[in-house]
C-alpha cells in the first residue's frame, strides 16, 4: 500500500505542474513510481491542477468551458455555463467534454442582466487585449438580489513546448454587496537548458456597491479589472528594468572563491601566459 508521504509528494508534484506540460509530466512520472491514472485519487490531484489553472476543455462541437472551483458544481460534478445555460461533465485524463446537459438557470431577472452585462464586457476586454483563440472566461452568479455572489473567471493562455517554454494570465474576481475584490496571477515557465519559473499573484481589493444602474455599473467593474491589470503590467515592467541591480547583483559572490579580485589588465595576462610557455 502507498505511503502518506508518498501521496502527499505524489499530488505536490502533480498540483504544481505548469499549464500544458501535465501529459508529459505523468509520462515521466509512471517511470518513476507506479501510478493509475484510473485511481479516484489521482484524478483529484489532475482535477486540482486543472481547476488552478483555469484549464480550458473543448468538447466536439468547439465549445469550451474553463475548469475552476467556482464554476464546479459538487452535487453531480459538472462545471456551469450560465451563459450557454449547460453544464459539462469533463474527463480529467484525456481533457475533454463527454457530455453536455442543460442548465437551469435560478436567478432574479437583476441579477441575471448584472452578470449578462459583465459577461459581455470581460468578453469584449478580453478579445480587445488578448488572442481570441487562446483566451476564455466565464461568468458565475447565484444567490438573490439581497445576498448575492458574481465570480468572473478568465484565462488566456501560451504553450509553446517545442520551443521551451509555456505561459497563462489568470483573472478571478469577486462580487458581492460587500465588496468587489479578486486576484491575478501570471505563471511562466522557460526550460530550455534549464528551468526558471515566474510565479506571480496580485490581490486587488475595492470598495464597490451596486445601487441598480446595471449597465453603468457592469463598465465600472469591467473598468476596475482593466485598471488593476495595467498596474501590475507597470509594475512587471519596472521589475524587469530593476532586476540586474536588485537580485542578480544579490546573487553573485562579492569576490571569487579565491578571495580575491579579478586582475582585468590583459598586458599582465599575456606575461604570465609568456612565462609558462
């Protein structure tokens, strides 16, 4: 019988995967330690990836749903799409759709425009700054016009494993009477001749109430996300114009392992070079 530890470095290493580089992951992961791809178990450590990274499936006819936890149905285990009003049922190996059902969706004619008018938008930003074909979201509400939630999830997504090197923009906020608040992450992985990740996420947080003007208030929360994503552009951008003088210079040895300084004059080389010839 497997060990804890065993499983526990099992789903360690299967969660942490990069996005679209978890079929080559398993290969190598077989030849390493036995491992039942059918096994309840191991699905959930492949379902947990998946979810973490917005993974989008494509059923036959091209449609697509992104698997997260909050568009994850536990009672019968299919993800929702309000939108189309069906819900899939997915194979967490093979990453496709087996099946699409209708949906019935239970919401108050508000709160359903608020999320139609959101679902827009996030769609209209998304084709404005990212490749259509490798972008996708999706648009969850529930609960009534007193207590209410509204999840807006996205992803835009780059693999390039030929080349070395796989990437995703991942977006998540959440709406309630409360607050509007959410997270971006951005993971990138380069591994050619080596193996360099950047593993990056930014909450956001603001004060935000909703008094009725749907369409007004749908650009504002549109607007926000924008505004929040450039930030963190800018400042991915000033991380990079700083990163020689801020980690690599923290990085290298004040001096050789010979404790001593590097003599850059060439004319004193070449003598001692002359010498022992």
């Amino acid at each position: 019988m497997e060990s804890n530890i065993t499983a526990k470095i099992k789903r360690y290493i299967v969660k942490s995967c990069p996005y679209g580089e978890l079929a080559e992951l398993l290969k190598d992961l077989k030849k390493l330690t036995p491992l039942d791809l059918e096994d309840k178990e191991v699905q959930e450590y492949i379902k947990e990836n998946l979810q973490s990274h917005f993974a989008p499936v494509k059923a036959a006819d091209g449609t697509a749903v992104i698997l997260t936890k909050h568009n994850y149905d536990e009672t019968d285990g299919t993800y929702i799409d309000q939108s189309r009003r069906v819900k899939f049922r997915v194979n967490y190996i093979d990453q496709t759709v087996t099946a699409i059902e209708p949906l019935d969706v239970l919401l108050s004619m508000n709160l359903g425009n608020y999320r139609t008018l959101i679902n827009d938008r996030i769609g209209k930003y998304l084709s404005g700054y990212y490749r259509d074909h490798d972008s996708f979201w999706n648009v969850v509400a529930q609960g009534n016009d007193d207590q209410f939630e509204i999840n807006i999830m996205y992803t835009s997504k780059s693999v390039n494993l030929k080349n070395f090197h796989s990437g995703e923009w991942i977006g998540q906020w959440t709406i309630t009477k409360q607050g509007f608040e959410g997270h971006v992450r951005i993971n990138a992985h380069f591994f050619e001749e080596g193996n360099v990740q950047l593993l990056l996420d930014r909450k956001f947080k603001e004060s935000f109430e909703l008094h009725g003007d749907a369409e007004a208030e749908a650009n504002h929360i549109v607007e926000t996300i924008i505004k929040a994503e450039n930030t963190l552009h800018v400042s991915l951008k000033e991380m990079y114009l700083n990163m020689t003088d801020q980690y690599f210079k923290a990085m290298r040895r004040v001096l050789p392992v010979t404790n001593t300084k590097m003599d850059w004059n060439i004319a004193a080389h070449k003598v001692v070079q002359s010498l022992r010839s």
